[in-house]
C-alpha cells in the first residue's frame, strides 16, 4: 500500500532547461529503431529478441512494456532501450529489481555525470579495470508536462530508506509500488550531487521525444572517475 504521495509536472520548476539529461554508452540496436516505426514493432521486435542471440540481451523484455505504452515519440528508440532489456539481476538500479525498465536521466549534465560517474567508478573497481577513455552520448528528453510523477523532494517527504545511498531495498520495493499503480515516473534529490535532480520513468510515454544532443568522456584513472565535455 503507498502512501499518499505528491505529484507534479515535470515542468520549468524542475527542469530549468525543459528537458531531462541522460547518458549512454551508444545507441540502441539498429534493429529496434528500424522496427519501431513498422506496422507491428511489437511483434517484430519479439521475433528478433527470439531469433537473433546478440540482440536477445537488448530486447528480451519487449514483453514488459503494455501495448498502450508504445511510444512513436521522436527518438523513440533512445526511450524504448532501458525498457526493452531482458529482464535480470543485472539490470537492478534504485527503483527496479532488474524484473522492468527504467529510464533515467537528470535536471542537468553536471548531475547526470555524478550519477553515471558514480556507478561507473563502482563497476571498474570492482572488475579491476585498466586506465581507460569511456565516452558516452548525452541525450535531451522532453518530459510530458501532462502526466505528473511522483514527486519525492522536500525534507521528510521520501519513505524511509528510498532514498538510501547504500542500499536500494526500500527503493526497489516503492518503485515497483509506483509502477504497479501506473505512475508515471519519480523526481528526487540526487544522493550522488547536493542540489542536483533525479529523474526516473516508468512509463515510456512519460517523454514525448529524446535527442542525441553531443557527447562527454568519462576518464578512469584506476581510482575515480573524472567528466570531459
């Protein structure tokens, strides 16, 4: 059972900028955005999650994304690609368990790379990575101002634990709460940069587009992770 929550718009008051900055190591599989426009991009899609092994891992979770959820928004590959992933473990992040999508971004570069940079730095310390140059798109969402998300800003205002910087449990178990109930997405303080804002969808059509707009470099030192535009 949630509890009662706040809802807002994604509008200025948010998103200084009017959209929602998201990083990724590369575009999505030239299959999905060639399919996203045919007559049935669902069932292609299916198809090709069933038929071709690379892909599989890209699209194994077309399944999970309703009918009414599609989207045809511009870009609609670069929303489409978190949710379409084949469901595992591996996929986790705050607000799922790995069994669904979510796409992330933030009010601003400076914190989508604290974010990115975060986990980034997690991953290569633990694999014991080498030195190394990590580029990766920005890309520019436009958020519906019409369907509002839950809004988890304000001292207090978050459930205990949801926003934990160790552990994501609680996260985890509120965010699937959230999808269960059909809200469109969350807003929260970044527990990565004072100041900064979070964004998560659950629902595709929550961004009516998504554009590559230029790249930046995360650099591994073998340590940390440093940003370069």
């Amino acid at each position: 059972m949630l509890p009662a929550l706040t809802t807002r718009p994604l509008d200025a008051t948010v998103l200084a900028g009017g959209v929602a900055v998201r990083l990724v190591a590369g575009a999505p599989p030239a299959a999905l955005l060639d399919a996203l426009y045919g007559s049935d991009a669902r069932v292609a899609l299916a198809v090709l999650a069933e038929t071709d092994p690379v892909l599989r891992r890209a699209l194994g979770g077309v399944h999970l994304v309703e009918p009414g959820d599609w989207p045809t928004a511009a870009g609609a590959g670069w929303i489409l690609a978190p949710f379409v992933r084949a469901p595992g473990p591996h996929t986790a992040t705050r607000f799922s368990d790995g069994s669904y999508g979510v796409w992330y971004g933030a009010a601003d570069l400076v914190t989508a790379q604290a974010e990115v940079g975060h986990h980034l730095a997690a991953y290569l310390a633990k694999t014991e990575a080498a030195p190394a140059r990590l580029p990766r798109r920005v890309l520019h969402a436009v958020p519906s101002v019409d369907r509002p998300v839950v809004d988890l800003r304000g001292a207090g205002v978050a459930p205990a634990g949801v926003l934990d910087p160790l552990s994501y449990a609680a996260a985890q178990a509120f965010g699937a709460a959230c999808r269960r109930a059909q809200h469109w997405g969350l807003v929260w303080p970044s527990v990565r940069r004072e100041g900064g804002t979070c964004i998560g969808v659950l629902r595709p059509p929550m961004l009516v587009s998504c554009t590559p707009v230029g790249a930046t470099t995360a650099e591994w030192d073998g340590r940390v992770v440093a940003w370069h535009d």
